[in-house]
C-alpha cells in the first residue's frame, strides 16, 4: 500500500478543522496491481462532493477535525503499533464494565455512542442530550452523520472508514482503539438479503477465530462467561453481515468509525 502523507496538510488542519477530510484515489488509478492503492489527504468537502456520486463507496477514510487525527490515520495506515495491550483477560481485551443497553427498538446507534462516550471518560457529554442531538428516530434510527457531528462539536477525534476488512479493525485495535460498526443482526434469512436488519455495536476485540462485540441489545450475558453485553461471531460470518443500506439506499458496505480509548 502505497501512503501519499502530506504534512503540510497536516498544518493546515489546525487551521481550518473540519474542512480536511481524506479520500482514496479510486482502482482506475492503481494500474493493474489492485492492492497498491494510494491514499491523498483532501479537503473533506471535495471528499465528500466525490463520495456522494457514488451509492457503494470505495474505500477511504476520514478524518475528525482534531488535527492529531492524522497522526493516529497515519499509524493505523502504516500498522506502528503504540499501546502495549496488557488490559487483557486470557488473550482478549477487556469489554468496559460501564454500557449503555437499549431502550427502544430503534435506538441501538444512541446506545452505543454512549458507551464510547463513557469508554472515553467523556462524562461530560452525556450530560448533554446525546438522544436529541443524534437525531434518534423510528425511520432511520441514528445516522452515521449525526455521529460525527457530534464527535466534531465535542473535539472528539474519529476515524471513519468505509469498505474496511479485519485487518483494518486489528490495526485500530492495535493503536488503543475500539470502533463503531453497523451489520446485519437478527432477522429473517430474506430480511437480512434486502439489509433490513441494520444494527450498531462496538467491537472492542478480534482473535483469530472471532469479532468480539458490545451489543447494546443484550443488557444480560447472551453467552454465558462472556460478561453482560458482549458477543462474539466468528470472523467469517462477521464479515458477510458487516453491510447495511441507508433510508436514501446508501450501501454502507463494511463501514466503521474508530476512536482512540
């Protein structure tokens, strides 16, 4: 993979925040390897008016309005390991103690972001009315967008990636960081086909052989020892259900928004 890493807009992101986001160059520019993609930092409103002419999107990634932001892209990118995972329990990172479990049938993504929230030791924002300011409704529960708008109004640093695989999860993983994903859960076989089953969980671990998730639908252990709230998939299936579609038909095909913890 080959990294296109300016540091001047690096600089300019200081300035100007929100306005920088990141884009990779679609396969027409690869030349005949498809795995050496190159990535160029651009401002996230060409990003963005490039993005929305697409309903599948490639795979890119964007960046908060935290400058420092592009430090932790860069090191997720480039896979330098900087935490040592010692919080773990037989091989696996811990699962936070403190979650936030649904309250409604539609209001899975307010209950997720609330655990990150409280993963972050951002106590402060719950006080807010996080509910209200997502958006939270029965047409379209919460909206990617919505999301991210309220991490840049907070100064909490993201990073959302679009056509991610486990390989990526693991780097952010690796980096001290958890993500936000949305997959198919419970459903019929034809439901889950039509990606009527959209549903917002937190993976917190990957092994092996399993994605390990908070699911704020489980306010109780699903699987016994695993602890309340957490399941697992194996990473196979994960990744076939890792796929959801929008109220306007966007495909948000293995799409995932990262924080640091």
């Amino acid at each position: 993979m080959k990294i296109v890493y300016l540091l001047a807009l690096k600089e300019l992101a200081v300035k100007i925040g929100e306005k920088i986001g990141v884009i990779c160059i679609d396969s027409r520019l690869r030349g005949n390897d498809k795995t050496n993609e190159s990535i160029i930092f651009v401002g996230r409103g060409l990003a963005n008016t490039a993005l929305k002419r697409k309903k599948k999107y490639p795979k890119c990634w964007e960046v908060g309005s935290k400058a420092d932001s592009f430090d932790y892209l860069r090191k997720i990118i480039l896979n330098e390991e900087t935490v040592d995972n010692k919080n773990t329990v037989d091989g696996h990172r811990k699962a936070p103690e403190k979650k936030v479990f649904m309250e409604l049938y539609f209001d899975c993504g307010d209950a997720a972001v609330k655990t990150l929230l409280l993963m972050l030791q951002r106590e402060d924002v719950l006080k807010t009315d996080v509910f209200k300011r997502l958006d939270v409704n029965e047409v379209d529960g919460v909206k990617s967008i919505n999301i991210k708008k309220l991490f840049d109004e907070e100064n909490i640093p993201f990073l959302e990636v679009w056509n991610a695989d486990l390989s990526d999860a693991e780097k952010v993983l690796d980096n001290g960081g958890v993500m936000l994903v949305s997959y198919q859960a419970e459903g019929t076989e034809e439901e889950i086909e039509r990606l009527e089953c959209g549903h917002y969980s937190i993976i917190f671990d990957v092994d092996s052989e399993f994605v390990w998730l908070i699911d704020p639908s489980y306010n109780e252990e699903y699987t016994p020892g695993l602890g309340i709230g957490v399941v697992k998939l194996p990473r196979d299936e994960f990744e076939k259900l890792w796929i959801d579609k929008g109220i306007d038909g966007t495909i948000y095909e293995k799409w995932m928004m990262a924080v640091r913890v």
